[in-house]
C-alpha cells in the first residue's frame, strides 16, 4: 500500500543534498561554462553555444544546460517584413525566447530545507519558456519508484488524471486504491498545480536552477548555484574506442535525499529532452517506442531483484516530431539513479594510445590525459557514490582508494550480470559507457528478455558480429572492467609506490615514462580482477538459479544440475521462463514413487508433468523426438528429484501452507510458493512491448490503460495472472483475467527472438 508521509511537497519544492553531496558543486564543469551564472547569461545572449556540439575539454566532467525539447534543426521562422535570411543575431534572439528563462510561481510551499543540516539551503526557481508551450502528456508514474525514492513528492491528482490500468476498456478499474492513496485530501485546485508543476518539469518544460544574484560573472563559482547538467565521458563501442561521448540525450535536473535516510541521494534525469554538447549530428530527442521500453524494462528488472536505474515517469510530446526511420512523436522518461556516473566517465580522462580497426592495432593521435581530473573524479566515486570504507595508514596519510574502488566496481557489475544470466535478460550494447559504476542496468536500448531458450542469443540487430550474444554478457562485462583498470592504472600504480592515496597535482611532475611504469604495475593485477569477477559471479548466478529451482543448500554439483536443465532448453527449444515456473509444481514422488503404491498412478502423473513441459517446445521438429524428448527429462529429474528429497529438513514445517494445509507434504507447498516467487509469471516479452508501443500510437487514451496495467503487471510479476492455477478454458475467464492470460503467453511465432536496433 502506498502511504501518505506526514509531508509532501511538489517537485519544485523538494531540498536539495547539502553541498558536499551534490555532483556539480564537487566535479568540475565545463571550462565553457563554468558556472549556473554564466549558464543564465548564455540562455539570454547566446544560447545556441550550450547546443552547439562541440568537444567538451578537461577538466571537465559535466556540463551545464537547460533541457530544450524542440526539433532539430531548429525551425527558426523568417524575420517578419523582410526577404533576407536571418542573421545570427536573429537566431540568437529566437533561441533566447524559446529558453525556460521566466520566473514561475511554485505550486506549492517550500520544504523547510533550513531546518534539516542534511539539506542544502539552497531554495530553487522554475522557470519555464511561454513561447516554446508544445502539448505535454502524462502518461504514466511508477508508483513503486515513487514510493521507493520519492516517499515525500506530491504528484497531485496524477494517478486520478492518468486514469485506470486495465488491459479491457469494459473492464473495472483497478488499484485505484493504491494510485490515489497518495493525494488524500489535497485540496482539488492544490493537487492540480503539483501534477502540472510535475509534467512540466519532467517533460523539460520547466527547469528549476538557482543562479544568484549578488556578483559578477567572474565572483560567482559553480558551488553558489544549481542547475541542470550533462555527464561527459569517453567508451570503447563494441570494442573500439570511440573518443568523446557524453549525455546526447540526457539531462540531469535534480537530486534530493530521501527523507529516511539523508546519506541516499536520488538523481533525477530526463532522457530525450533535447541536444547537449554531446548530442553530435542528433537532436537529443526520445521517441515513443524507445521510451516506453526503457520505462517498463527498468521497472520490470528491478522487480526482478537486479540493480538497475529506475523510471519515475512517461511523458509524451505527441506534437513535437522527431525523424527516425519515419516520422515519430517525441516523448520524455524521467529515469532515477544515486548516480549516472559510468566506467566511461573514467577513460574520458586517460584514453588509449592505440585502438583497433578492422582487427588490427591503429595508433591514435596524443591522447588528452587529465591525471587530475581522474583523481578528482576518483574520490568523489569512492566517499560519495560507493561509500568505500577509508581509513588512513600507520603514518596517518590518507589510505589508497584506486584499487578499491576498481574492485568494488568490478564486484557489483558482476552481481548484476549474473542477475542477467539467471534472468534471460540481454542488454545488448555492453559498450563502456553503458556500464554504471554502481553496478546498476542502465541505458536501455535495444534489450530483450529470453523466450525460446538460446544461449547464442543477439538481441541487437545492429551487433552483426554478435559481440554481446547473451553468452558472451559475462566476458563483455570482464572486458569492460579491464578497461576501467586500465584507465586507472596510472594512479593505482603510483599509490602501490606510495603506500597511501595520492594528493593532489600527484602527476604534474610525472614523466611520460613514469606514467607508464606505473599502468604496467598496476596492470599486473588484471588476472586477479579477472578471478575476482569470475568468482563473484560464479556464486551469485548459483544462488539465484538455486532460488529458481527452489532448493536451499548449496551443493558441489549444482552446476551440473544447472547446465544439465539449459541443455535440455536448448536442445528442445524450450520457453526459458515458463519452464522454470512449471518446475515449481514438480513433485519427488512422482519419479521415485515413493509415496504411492500404485506404479501406473505414478506413470500417469509423471506423463502428465511432462506434457506440461515438453509442449513448450516451439519446434515442429521435436513432434518426432517426443520420446526422446522425454526420456531426456527423466533423466534430469531423476537428479532433481533426489536433490529436493535430501532437503525436506531444511524447510520450516511450523503451520499451514498458503493453501490451508497441514499435512506431512507442507513443505512440498512451501517449496512450490517459495519458487513461484522466484519466477515470473509475467515476463516483458517483446511481442508485449510491441504491442503496447502500437497501442500508444494508434489510441493513446487507450493505450495509457494498457500501459499502465503492464506496469502492474511488471512491477509484480511473480503474481499468478491470467487466473493461472484456474484449468478453465479462456472462453470461460472473465475478459480481464484472460487478456492477463494471454500476456503472460509467449505471443506469435513470429516474435520469437524479435530483435531491436540501437535507436529502439
């Protein structure tokens, strides 16, 4: 349920971390705009240099900018009552007009950030761009992320606004309840203004910043203001270096604690809200499509129990066109992370010296290494994000962090693919700059969840070579952390000779040679993160395919027993998800027979469990291999089997099971409870997402209900939808219950192993 805080303040009136835990008063901006002052004086005079893409130069690691939702190539009218093409001026004048430069009234009172030494003191404006007023569409909030990371935020009427969640129009509206439980008794007028305030921030409408008012540019630093800002970094992509990345569509605006724990800091970041420096030749717009995939699929991993990046919020421009393979509508999520930072952040400040082409070494002009910036970069990572526990050496110097914090990187990063690997979830562009330094899912692009059981799986039609085949997700994930030590290694070299962290200006006296005697000694650990990877991934994935398969106690053969039942998938093309949750009804007894005395009862009951398994095969091939298909899965069940026997102790046997039973089979029910709730009943296929996606398009009132009863239906997905354990026929469902039904099926043929490209 949805509680109501005792306080609730709408966006604009959310605090803000005290300073020493805000991202742009602690890393460095842009040389070209150094400052939210100067950034205040470019949106009034020459506002097309903050879009203007260009390469964004140490020591930077962001840049300030205002969101911008607006096609590109900006449609600049002609002067009026003139045939001359406009001038610069004039477009810079048209631009300043469609800037978010005008003062707003907020919708609501401030919270009291001066009564809290957790908070900064900081009291932020909105302003919004009257002349730049395109339809904005909510079309959804996710309540759990609302209630996970934003407990204090006061939506309004939103959910009321957004209307009921149901995947039938006749049919009755669900969970209002819990979507309205919010507002409470706001006053109608009250709860208006926090949902509008609330779509006009997140769509990139309004912006809040504070910019003072007491100097002159050249008194005021970054640390006197707040504003929204652009992460800049470098990446290897798909295993060749890429040089300058950085957000080309994505706009950091806030960060507020969390009001149970002010130490959580959560980032706010619309993604799609216009061009940055870092947009190159695109427009820093979002379509439809990609955003409704991000907004459910991160939703849906996190439902899972895999770190991942949240989705507040769906907004859709349904006026503002963007050009991809054919015209579309433009929309924003709103995504929500402690931090956006990334392994690229990292190699932005120590490039390679060489890269290969074509599958050969090509030399690359003088890489632009920024030591300092690294080590800055660095200890904001380690005390700030990851929270590493630093103390200091015998001689009371500062204890190294390089090495930690490459290690700790390593280890979440691990965790979460073998969250992958158990969960058939495939990213697709494993790229260094997708690869969050919080070991969290981020950038969701062209992923998919498995169906048909294949280990050799390319979600990405764009990844002809299959570089990141799900297979190949932990080597990928192995590879990119071996270029986060290589970034590193240089500073990581250097405390290894020190014995202590390293200070400041640690390199401005190193030679070349120096420098690289220290990457070569550091560079020697390699193997050892490579094992330390390995390792914790290897024990992660075990626990969570234990989990799938219910059993408690971790045995030396359970990775035959894995590997045995994938290469039963693969061979008999088997739905990956659905036969896990068919394995939670397996019972011992109906191979060894040990509880009956009747051979044939037992023989009945074991054909009748695997024709629920084997006609999960997709293949019309396998009708001929039926028998072996069988005797295949009499084999490995045999094994399972023996494997549950020899843990009936380990299950607490104390009252009754979920069904109100009692008897000596109690923990046969508990097991089965405890794997359905380790296995989806609902899985985000990509027929589902499809056809949501041409839902929206087609009828966009409609498709919201659709929308946001998947969301349901993703965020709990281990519920048995559809009426699962009821064996009447569809026809006989109610109209809700059997559309449930049939979203958790494995949709047509013909979308099994659907592939997206990048700009999906």
């Amino acid at each position: 349920m949805l509680t109501k805080p005792r306080e609730l303040y709408p966006i604009a009136s959310l605090p803000l971390p005290r300073s020493a835990r805000i991202l742009t008063h602690n890393l460095s901006p842009d040389p070209a705009q150094p400052s939210p002052y100067t950034l205040w004086i470019t949106l009034q005079t020459r506002p097309s240099s903050q879009r203007r893409s260009r390469l964004v130069r140490s020591p930077a690691h962001f840049s300030y900018l205002t969101p911008f939702p607006s096609p590109f190539p900006y449609r600049v009218p002609p002067p009026p009552e003139s045939d001359s093409p406009p001038d610069g001026q004039y477009i810079e004048n048209w631009l300043a007009s469609q800037e978010a430069i005008e003062d707003q009234p907020l919708a609501g009172p401030r919270h009291p950030t001066s009564s809290s030494p957790s908070h900064s003191s900081i009291k932020l404006k909105k302003y919004s761009a009257p002349e730049r007023n395109i339809p904005r569409e909510l079309l959804a909030i996710s309540p759990l992320c609302l209630q996970d990371c934003f407990p204090n935020l006061d939506v309004g009427d939103a959910f009321k606004h957004m209307g009921p969640a149901r995947l039938v129009s006749s049919s009755n509206p669900q969970n209002l309840d819990l979507l309205e439980a919010q507002q409470g008794n706001t006053p109608e007028e009250e709860a208006v203004a926090a949902r509008e305030e609330l779509v006009d921030v997140l769509s990139g409408h309004s912006v809040l910043m504070y910019i003072p008012d007491d100097g002159g540019e050249d008194n005021i630093k970054n640390t006197d203001g707040y504003a929204p800002w652009s992460l800049r970094y470098s990446g290897h992509q798909f295993g060749n270096w890429a040089g300058q990345l950085g957000d080309g569509r994505a706009i950091s605006i806030l960060e507020t604690p969390h009001p149970s724990d002010p130490s959580l800091t959560y980032e706010i970041q619309l993604k799609g809200a216009g061009r940055t420096p870092f947009s190159r030749f695109a427009d820093g717009l979002a379509v439809l499509r990609s955003s409704v995939r991000e907004f459910l699929g991160s939703e849906a991993i996190h439902a899972l129990g895999i770190p991942t990046t949240r989705a507040l919020s769906l907004i859709s421009l349904p006026k503002l066109p963007v050009v991809r393979e054919k015209l579309e509508a433009a929309s924003v999520v709103s995504r929500v992370a402690p931090s956006f930072l990334r392994i690229g952040c990292f190699e932005t400040f120590n490039p390679p010296e060489t890269t290969f082409y074509l599958g050969g070494p090509v030399a690359l002009p003088e890489p632009e290494q920024d030591m300092e910036g690294m080590r800055v970069l660095g200890e904001w990572v380690s005390q700030k994000v990851l929270n590493l526990d630093l103390g200091s050496t015998t001689d009371g110097a500062p204890e190294s962090w390089g090495k930690k914090l490459v290690w700790e990187i390593a280890r979440r990063n691990a965790k979460m693919v073998a969250g992958w690997q158990a969960y058939g979830f495939m990213h697709g562009v494993m790229n260094t700059d997708n690869i969050s330094v919080l070991g969290l899912t981020i950038d969701y692009g062209p992923y998919a969840f498995m169906d048909v059981y294949n280990y050799g799986h390319i979600c990405n039609h764009s990844d002809e070579e299959g570089r990141y085949a799900f297979r190949f997700q932990p080597t990928m994930i192995i590879y990119a952390l071996r270029s986060l030590l290589r970034a590193l290694s240089p500073l990581i070299g250097a405390e290894m000779e020190l014995g202590h962290a390293v200070g400041p200006n640690w390199a401005g006296d190193a030679s070349k040679e120096k420098l690289s005697d220290w990457s070569k000694e550091a560079l020697k650990l390699a193997q050892d993160l490579e094992a330390e990877i390995q390792g914790v991934f290897q024990a992660e994935y075990h626990v969570l395919m234990r989990k799938r398969l219910a059993l408690k106690k971790a045995e030396p053969a359970d990775g035959k027993l894995i590997q045995g039942l994938l290469e039963i998938l693969q061979n008999q093309e088997l739905d990956f998800h659905s036969t896990f949750r068919t394995l939670t009804t397996f019972r011992p007894d109906i191979i060894s027979g040990s509880d009956s005395s009747s051979d044939t009862h037992t023989d009945d009951r074991l054909e009748k469990f695997l024709g629920k398994l084997v006609p999960t095969s997709t293949s019309t091939l396998r009708t001929s291999r039926r028998e072996e298909d069988a005797k295949e899965w009499i084999a490995w069940l045999e094994r399972y089997a023996a494997r549950i026997d020899g843990e009936k102790g380990e299950w607490d046997l104390g009252g009754a099971n979920r069904h109100g039973n009692g008897d000596g089979d109690a923990w046969l029910h508990r097991r089965e409870l405890a794997g359905k709730d380790a296995n989806p009943r609902f899985v985000l296929r990509q027929w589902v997402l499809e056809e949501v996606i041409k839902l929206l398009e087609d009828d966009m009132p409609r498709g919201r209900e659709v929308l946001l009863k998947i969301l349901h239906m993703a965020s709990d997905p281990f519920e048995p939808w559809g009426a699962e354990d009821d064996a009447r026929p569809d026809d006989e469902l109610e109209p809700e219950t059997r559309e449930e039904r049939r979203f958790c099926g494995m949709g047509e043929q013909k979308m099994l192993g659907f592939q997206c490209s990048c700009s999906s």
